[in-house]
C-alpha cells in the first residue's frame, strides 16, 4: 500500500472540492483498501465520504424509490419497500459477497467495484486495465470467469457485481453529482461501459463526479427474480447471473426485462429479446428463440466457452419460473 | 528420569481401559478454547517485542533463471525503508515435513515464479510491503522453463519402486467386470487461516524464533541449518498455530529471512507472509491424472489392481504426492501395479497437504470403485463387503485391527443408505436431481518418535510438557485426558504445556501421528510415575488405582500430596516405533454416505447430507475426535466440488492466490456432518490402542460425493474439483 493521504471532508461542497482535485471518494472501503493492498490501486489523496449527508431510502415525487449512495447493501436488502415493491434488487444483494462485506459495502461503491480478473489484480502480470497499452493477460490465459459478449482484443473483463444487474432490470437511474454542483442521471444500462480501446474506463463517471443516488422507477410489479449460478454457495461472483422482471398479460408475456450478469464489461442487457418476448405466449421453443438471439454474437475464449450453453440454461429456467413454468 | 519404549509388538494389555478415573474419551472441552475465542492465545505474528521491525519477503516474477541485480537504492530512499537482504542463508523453499535440514537455499536462482529473493525490512508492515513492490529486480530469465505439468517436455521419473505382480494386463482381458479410467484432480493450497509469520530475535549466539510450525523439533534443525548454526543455538515457540495442514511441516522462507534480518540488523525483525504467498511459495499439493484399473470375477471380487499416477514437483524435491498408498493395502487382487511417476516442473514446491497421498488417490479410486460397481449392477456397499482381504496383498503381513465392514454397515445403517437401485438419474425434486453415493475411507497409521515428561507436583497436579503442537487439532484437550486417566486426575489438574524447543522433543504435528505418537511418550511417563508412587505405598504398579488424586491399594486410601510427601516427581516417556511398523498393515479405515443435489439447469452441486462412519482405534476425546472428521469431511466437500489452484499455463503463477478466488468450502456448501465413530482398540496401533483421527476425514469423501452426483444425473465428472462446467457438458436437457 502506498502512503496516501486521509480526508473527511466538511459537507458537500467540501467533498466536491476535494474530488474537483482528483482526490479519490472512499466508501465501504471493501474493494477499494484491497486493491490498495495490492497496489492495483494507488490513490495518493482518499476522501472518506460515509459522513455526508448520502445515505436514506426514500419515495420519489413519481413513485418511484431514491436509495443514497451510501445506503449499505444490508440496509437495502433488509428495506421493507425494497423488498415488497423490488424484490429482485433485494435478492441480488443478498446473492453477492457475504454478511460482513454487505454490512460495509455502499449503493455507490457496489457501483464502481472492478473486475476480479486474475490479472487485473496482480501488478505483476500485463493488464490493459490497470495500465493502458501493457497488453491483455487474459487473453491465452486464464479467463474462465471472463466475458462472452461485448469484448475486445484488449480487454475480456467481466464486470463482477449482482447489484447493478438488478438495476439494470428494474430500469434504474445513477444519480451523478459533477465537479461543479450540478448533476445528471444516466440509466444504470448505459452507466458501465464496454471496453472497446479503453478498458481503463469501467463506466461513464469523469473526473470529479461522485454518484449521490439510485433512482429505481415506480415499482413494475410482475414477476421478480435473480437467479446466481456460482462456484460455491455463496462468497463467490457470478459465473453467470440473470435478472427478471417479466409481467404476464393474461397468457401472453406483457413484458420482460432482462439483465445478465458474468457475460461481459457491463450488466448485459438485450432489447431485441425483450422485444422478441413481449406479446408472446410463453413456450420453451420461445425461451430457445431468445437465447438464441441474446447468444448470437457470443464468443468463449477456451476457458469460459462454457458460459454460452450455461447462459442458455439460466435464461430457460429464468424464463420458465417467470413466466410460470411453461414447457 | 526417562522410560523408553520401542514398539516392537502389540500391546494388549489395554492399560488405559483399566484406569479408574474415567475420562479418556470423554467429549472433554478442549482447555485452550476460552483463550481462543477471547482472542487471549497469541499466535506466531502476534508477540509484541520492544524494537521489531517488519519484513516483508520479495518474490521472484519469473518461472527460472537468474536473479542477476537487486538494485537496493530503488526502495532505501522511501520512508521507513531500513534494509533489503538476499542473503545466501535464506531459504528458496519450504523444508519437506521431517526434514531436519536445510531447504534449497539459493534464492538467487529461481526455480519457479514467486520463489523468495529478498526481504525488504522497514518500520511499518505497509512501508516494507509497498517497498518489497517496488524493489527493482534484474533477471536473466531462462526459456525452458516448465510451467506446464502434463507437458510432454517434462523430465520424469518413476518414484519409489513400482509395485508389479502377476499380470494385469491379462487380468483385465479375463475379467468378468473391468473398468479402465483417468481421473485428474487440481493442486491444492493447506489455506490454514493463520499466514505463516515469524518474529527472530538475537540474544548473543542465541535465536529465538516466535513462529507458527507444526513440528518443532525438526524445524529447530532447519531452521540452524540453514544458518549454520548448532540446534541448541535456536529455540522455537509456537504454543498456538492457526492451522497448518501439512504447509508449516518444515521450516518456511519467512522464518529463516526474519533470523538473516534481525542477525543483520541487531533487531527483532517480523515477517508475516502475504496471503498471496501463502499460496505461491509455502506448498502445494500436487495435480494429478491417475489411471485405474479395477479387474473382477463375476462376484464382484477383485483380481486385477492398477492405480498408477502422474504427478509433479520441483527439481530436487523427493516428495512426490503419494497417491496409492491405501491402494496398496485397502483392496484385494494378486494381479497389480501401483506406480508413479514424478515430472520436474518449475511450480511452487510440492509437498504434504491434508493427507498427502489418500486425499485425492482415495477420492479416485473410491469413484472408480463405483465405476465398477455400476457396471456391474451391484450394490457398492456390497462390491466394498465382498473386498476386504486378508493379508496384505503384496507383503502378506496381516492386518493390525481393522472396522471397515463395522463402519460400512454402522454408516449405511445411520444414512439409511439404499443400495438396490443405482440407476442415475431417477429422483427430481423441483429443478434439482437427487443422488446417493457412498466410498471407503482409508487413511494410513503412523507413528513417530516422541518425547513428553510428566511431573507429578506435590500438591498432586500434574504437568505434561513437550515441544509437541497442537494446530488446532485438540492435543492440550488429549494429552491432558490421557494423563489424567493415568495419574487419576481430573484433567483439569493437568497443565499441558506445548510449542517451545526447551521442552521434551515430541513428534510434531502431521501425518495424524501427533496424538498416538506423542500421547504414547506421556502414557510412558505415566507408566513410570504410577511404578513410583506403587513403590512409595508399598505396593506394585498392577495393584495400585489411581482416582480422584487418591492412591488406593488393598485397603488403603492416601491423597497424592500426602504420598508425596513434599516431592514432585518426574518422569519422560520417550516412544520409538520399532518392528511394529513392519510387522502390520495398520490404518485407519471408515465408510462416506453423502446424498446431493445437482441443478438441471445449471450443473451446481449442493451436498444435503454426509454421513462418516470412522475408526481410529481407541477415541481419546470423543468431542475433538468428532471435530476432527467433521473437518476432514469438509476438505472433501473442497476437493470434490470447489478447490483447485490454478496455474497461468505461460509463467506458472497462481492466479487464484487468495481465499476469496481459490474456493475452500464456505458454511453454507455444508450441511450438517453426521460422525459416526466406531468403537476399536487396536494394540498394534500405539501402546494407547488408538491411531490417528486427523486426516481419515478426507480420505475418500469426495469420491462420495462423485458417486453421489452420478447416481443423482447420471454425469460421471472425471475431474475435480467438480465446478458446473464439468456437469454441464453432459448433463440432460432441463
Ligand atoms: C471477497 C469478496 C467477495 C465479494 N463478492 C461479491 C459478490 O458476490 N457480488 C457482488 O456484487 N459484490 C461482491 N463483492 C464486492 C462488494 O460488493 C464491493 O466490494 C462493494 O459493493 C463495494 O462497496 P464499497 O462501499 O465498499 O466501495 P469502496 O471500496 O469504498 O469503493 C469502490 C469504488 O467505488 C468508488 N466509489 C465509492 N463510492 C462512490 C461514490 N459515491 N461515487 C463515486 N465513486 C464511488 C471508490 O472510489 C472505489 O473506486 C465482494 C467483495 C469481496 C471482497
Ligand atoms: S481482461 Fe481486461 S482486466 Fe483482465 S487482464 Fe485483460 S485487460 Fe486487464
């Protein structure tokens, strides 16, 4: 760990001047002090944001939920309206990490958590990531957990989080405060970005910008569900993770909103299969349909090829237990 | 005062069954538990000594060559820094368990990546860490390193001698049932929870390492070697070890470079690994492919054996990961051939891990076992019964007492284990398919030389001492237990004092020889202490009963203080394993019964029930004993399901060197363990009729849990661990 130095800012505007110098926010400090240990990270000026005022869960004017950045994973999952209105936010938190790290972890730092790639996180290894232009590790290495979709030749990351795929789901909003006090939201599915030339660049926040809220929708109602498909029962990412909010319409799928976790740099999300689900009535030739088109541009990379059939697997039994089991 | 004995032959005389205090196998509470759960038992790191600083250990980023500049003036300038150190005494590796002398010292020639180079020393553990980053290495890298175990460029050999007889090969051709598989299984890391620390400090010619090390008697003669020192010169204390699982059998690199630091820099110096070089340069278990050939007559009895195996270690490292040594006992067939092969690799030291050999040779051959039972439609509780020579079926010695029918039918009996139908995939529950599987355990017995005194205070406590360690396995809890029950004390007058070299040598922690080996040298002293206090009532030691701190023969009744009389008595038990090792195949044997869950969807494993029937000989504590399966069972829910480390194929660094990646089994991957232990004495065992309990857990678990599965889907995984890709290839459509 290198030495850095430790601020607790005095209010927003205090914070905001920090982070306007290029002082990094700290939150639940849970990925952001490991990869400090490993120097993965090496910021040399913190800003502890837990004491400003970031934190509560509360309705918004359109019915809708604002959950602060600074709202823990427990406090979220364990939220009486979470749980009632956006059940599946709550069963994704509660699919990931474990009591103790949910306990510490934050709305905004769940967000922003990186990449468990192997090499991403030892400073010894080559990682495009972590230092544009030294190369890919993963690439002919090992990449078991790496992405399917939305990859390029200079990164194969995976975006490791169960939080944000919810999100992505439930049509959420970051809440962005920028540099100068003003803010902006950006939908969650367009927050993290694919890496492209710039794998360096996990999501859409610049310099400055800190994340002040989640905006979730008026509730959707339907069927929610997460489904985690995991090396071990829990304390482990998700090799490959699937989201569903589907509201049936008599016979006919109404709706489905659909968000994968494990395939790729960001929370995957696919209009064409929500299109391709809406209006019809549910059958395993369907589920197979839309498998099909969310697969279409899958690539493995050896290691991982095994996430395209097991992506298929979850969708089906996703869609099944959605939709009401059909066959 | 010392009293010898050198196992020869059997003792019979089931001395501790004649005692009258009671409390040998009793579920005592183990004595060190407060001060572990109160955080009051200090571990190696935890010591707090005026003026230490802290190292941190360097490791190599290449796979082999040379370390040909360490430029020291890239880090002395950073704060805190005080020194960098690659010294020719340090250690490159790990020393073997039972070595006794110096691991690979030249730590300027890398062997394998992340071998140790250097230490970097400086005031704060996060100064000498961020140093030991940045420190500025040139090498020489050399281009033929193999990285790659199964490489056909890998130098091999065949280890030890083969075991070769009749011809199985024909016996295979002529069997009614046959079954010809390989199986693989992944290395593996002890991750013990405590990381290997050590604090050195200089007294003069005198070293006082404060470290965390299973077998202190030993290590105290690495550790002097490698700095070329005379043993008396080194004392080493480790009253606690969090753990080791076989990776603090030897002296590890961080306790010889903080000795090399502190003589260096005139300070006690710490060095604590890294969780990342835990798992990259203490020890590995290694991969193996394993081939097993299982030849039977139309009843289902074995006439042809083959288990031969590939696996892998460093250069000049003679362990290899013995993978047949219960095959070469556990099953009949005159027809056999039992061998391994050794590749040279440059991969982080192979060594002792959680039951070297039967771990991952059991799991294999159990599922194999299974293999054939199926093809055969026969219960495989049944193919186990029908098994079960007897004589050993190479060496024709018998067998030293042996439960495995009793554990066979006592587990199948608590699982409720149904052995009619083993057609897969016939149970459902929702979107999850349900199997049964069963497998032997088996777990070689050894023993080892030990040394343990007993004093009998005056005021009729007693105190067992030796170097002797308890890494959490229950020793204070046994010895304590066994002394009681010979001096007719409650255990609770008995202090049990362990882990430092001024003590008695016992024989260290590992193998599962700790409590046979070790309780023998205090049941010895014992032995001699009750000939005194005999002498003293005027009696023989055969008369005299001891209970509740009384003496009592005939018709008389004294307190121990008042036979005393003042004095305190002293007595070291000092036990050698003698002929009896060669005269008897002794082990340890048990029975798996586990049910499982397989997802339709997606090929996750869920193990819902897992039943262990075990013996061991005489149980000392029934409560550690039970502990200690239940332990052992876990690891097997690792390796049959989680646990595998993985190495880059290009430069042979781990890539999941921590606990949140390299996956050992979390709470909820276990469901309640049911421990069934089965009675046994066995005099061959030790003069304590009991054998080692810490390692049979494991011995053949995850083979259950193999079987489990395929009985469950009807996928046989030939690979461990057994992640959900390894089902999902051949798993029916949901
Ligand atoms: C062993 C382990 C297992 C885990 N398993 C899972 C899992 O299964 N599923 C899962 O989803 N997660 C898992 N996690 C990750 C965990 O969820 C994240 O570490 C946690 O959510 C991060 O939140 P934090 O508040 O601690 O963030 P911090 O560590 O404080 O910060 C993380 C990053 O976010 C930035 N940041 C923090 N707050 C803000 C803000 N308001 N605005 C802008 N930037 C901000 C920081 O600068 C930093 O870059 C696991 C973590 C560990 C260590
Ligand atoms: S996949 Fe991305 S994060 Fe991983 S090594 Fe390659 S560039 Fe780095």
């Amino acid at each position: 760990m290198r030495p850095f130095q430790y601020m607790r800012p005095e209010g927003l505007d205090h914070a905001g001047q920090l982070l306007r110098d290029g002082a990094r926010p700290i939150a639940g400090g849970t990925n952001l002090l490991d990869l400090m240990k490993l120097e993965v990270e090496a910021p040399d000026r913190l800003v502890d944001i837990n004491r400003l005022p970031l934190g509560g869960i509360a309705p918004t004017d359109d019915g809708g939920v604002r959950i602060g950045a600074l709202v823990t994973n427990s406090a979220c999952a364990a939220d009486l309206q979470i749980r009632r209105d956006y059940p599946v936010l709550a069963r994704a938190i509660l699919a990931g990490a474990t009591f103790q790290l949910r306990n510490m972890a934050t709305t905004g730092g769940n967000l922003c958590q990186r990449t468990r790639c192997y090499y991403f996180t030892n400073i010894d290894q080559p990682c495009n990531k972590r230092q544009p232009g030294s190369g890919c590790g993963a690439i002919g290495g090992h990449n078991r957990i790496h992405a399917i979709l939305g990859a390029s030749d200079a990164c194969i990351a995976t975006y490791p989080g169960d939080m944000a795929v919810a999100l992505a789901a439930l049509h959420a909003d970051v809440e962005i405060e920028r540099p100068d006090g003003t803010s902006r939201t950006v939908p969650v599915r367009t927050f993290h970005r694919l890496p492209g030339d710039t794998p360096d660049l996990d999501n859409v926040l610049e310099a400055g910008e800190v994340i002040t809220a989640v905006i979730l929708p008026p509730p959707a109602g339907g069927t929610q569900l997460y489904r985690k498909v995991r090396d071990r029962s829990s304390y482990a990412f998700a090799l490959v993770s699937v989201a569903a909010v589907v509201r049936m319409d008599g016979d006919t799928i109404g709706s489905a909103a659909l968000a994968f976790g494990g395939l790729a740099h960001k929370p995957w999300h696919d209009p064409r299969v929500e299109q391709l689900l809406a209006g019809q009535r549910p059958s395993d030739a369907l589920f197979h349909q839309a498998a099909d088109l969310l697969l279409e541009d899958a690539e493995g990379q050896g290691e991982n090829d095994f996430k395209i059939p097991l992506t298929r697997r979850t969708l089906l039994a996703s869609l099944r237990e959605a939709t009401g089991g059909a066959a | 005062m010392t009293r010898s004995l050198t196992m020869d032959r059997p003792d019979d005389r089931n001395r501790l069954d004649a005692m009258a205090q009671g409390v040998i196998g009793q579920p005592l509470d183990r004595p060190d538990g407060p001060a572990k759960v109160t955080g009051t038992a200090r571990y190696a790191a935890e010591y707090q000594i005026a003026g230490c600083v802290e190292g941190v250990l360097v490791t190599a980023t290449i796979s082999k060559g040379d370390v040909t500049a360490i430029d020291e003036a890239s880090v002395l300038s950073m704060p805190g820094v005080i020194a960098v150190i690659s010294d020719e005494r340090m250690t490159a590796r790990a020393a073997q368990g039972g070595a006794g002398e110096a691991p690979v010292q030249q730590v300027r020639q890398v062997q394998y990546y992340g071998q140790p180079i250097a230490v970097v020393v400086a005031e704060t553990f996060e100064q000498a860490r961020d140093a030991a980053k940045h420190l500025k290495v040139t090498y020489r890298a050399d281009d033929a390193a193999i990285t790659d175990p199964h490489s056909a460029a890998a130098p091999t050999e065949t280890y030890d001698e083969p075991i070769e007889q009749g011809d199985l090969a024909q016996a295979m051709a002529q069997a009614a049932h046959a079954v010809d598989v390989t199986y693989t299984t992944e290395g593996h890391n002890s991750a013990a929870m405590e990381p290997h620390a050590s604090i050195a400090q200089w007294d003069g010619q005198m070293l006082t390492l404060h470290a965390s090390l299973q077998m202190l008697a030993y290590n105290q003669k690495e550790l002097a070697d490698s700095l070329d020192l005379q043993p008396e010169q080194v004392r080493l204390v480790s009253p606690y070890v969090g753990g080791g699982f076989g990776s603090k059998l030897g002296i590890s690199p961080e306790g010889v470079a903080a000795a090399v630091a502190a003589m260096q820099l005139n300070r006690p110096v710490r060095v604590v690994m890294l969780r990342q070089q835990v798992f990259q340069c203490v020890m590995r278990r290694s991969e193996t492919v394993q081939r097993l050939r299982l030849a039977a007559d139309a009843e289902g009895r074995l006439t042809g054996f083959g288990h031969e195996a590939r696996v892998s270690n460093l250069p000049e490292e003679e362990f290899a990961e013995p993978v047949t040594q219960a095959s070469e006992f556990l099953y009949p067939g005159e027809n056999r051939r039992l061998a391994i092969e050794l590749a040279r690799v440059n991969l982080m030291t192979a060594g002792s891990v959680r039951a070297p050999g039967e771990a991952v040779g059991m799991q294999v051959l159990e599922s194999a076992m299974d293999e054939l039972a199926n093809a055969m439609g026969l219960d495989p509780v049944e193919l186990r019964l029908r098994n079960i020579p007897d004589r050993h079926p190479s060496e024709g010695i018998p067998y030293s007492s042996r439960k495995l029918a009793e554990c066979l039918k006592a587990g199948a009996d608590r699982f409720g284990w149904n052995g009619a139908d083993r057609r897969p995939a016939q149970r459902r529950e929702g979107e999850w398919w349900i199997g049964t599987g069963m497998a032997n355990a088996c777990r070689v017995h050894n023993i080892n030389e030990a040394q343990a005194s007993v004093t009998l205070m005056a005021d009729g406590t007693a105190i067992v001492a030796s170097d002797m360690t308890d890494i959490g396995t229950g020793t204070y809890a046994i010895l304590g237990q066994i002394a009681g029950e010979m001096l007719g004390l409650d255990p609770t007058d008995v202090l049990v004092q362990l882990g430092d070299t001024d003590l008695p040598p016992g024989s260290g922690s590992g193998g599962s020889w700790g409590a046979a080996s070790t309780g023998s040298a205090v049941f010895e002293a014992c032995e001699a202490i009750r000939e005194h206090l005999a002498e003293r009532l005027g009696t023989t030691e055969a008369e005299l009963t001891l209970k509740d701190g009384f003496a009592t023969a005939g018709n008389r009744r004294v307190a121990l203080p008042e036979l005393l009389a003042g004095a305190e008595v002293e007595r070291t038990g000092h036990f050698k394993p003698g002929e009896i090792t060669e005269a008897f195949a002794a082990a340890m044997y048990g029975a798996f019964f586990a049910e499982v869950a397989v997802n339709a969807y997606t090929g996750e494993v869920r193990v819902r029930r897992f039943t262990g029937a075990f013996s061991m000989g005489r149980v000392l504590n029934a409560k550690t004993a039970t502990s200690q399966c239940m332990g052992g069972m876990v690891w097997g829910i690792g390796s049959a399901l989680t646990e595998g480390l993985t190495f880059d194929p290009r430069d042979g660094h781990i890539v999941n060197p921590d606990l949140a990646e390299y996956h050992i089994p979390v709470n909820l991957d276990v469901p309640h363990l049911d421990v069934v232990l089965v009675d046994e004495r066995d005099p061959a065992g030790s003069p304590l009729q009991a054998k080692g309990v810490g390692e049979l857990g494991i011995c053949g678990a995850a083979g259950a849990i193999n079987n489990a599965i395929h009985h469950a889907c009807g996928v046989r995984v030939r690979s461990f661990p057994m992640t959900p890709d390894k089902l999902l290839a051949e798993l029916p459509d949901p």
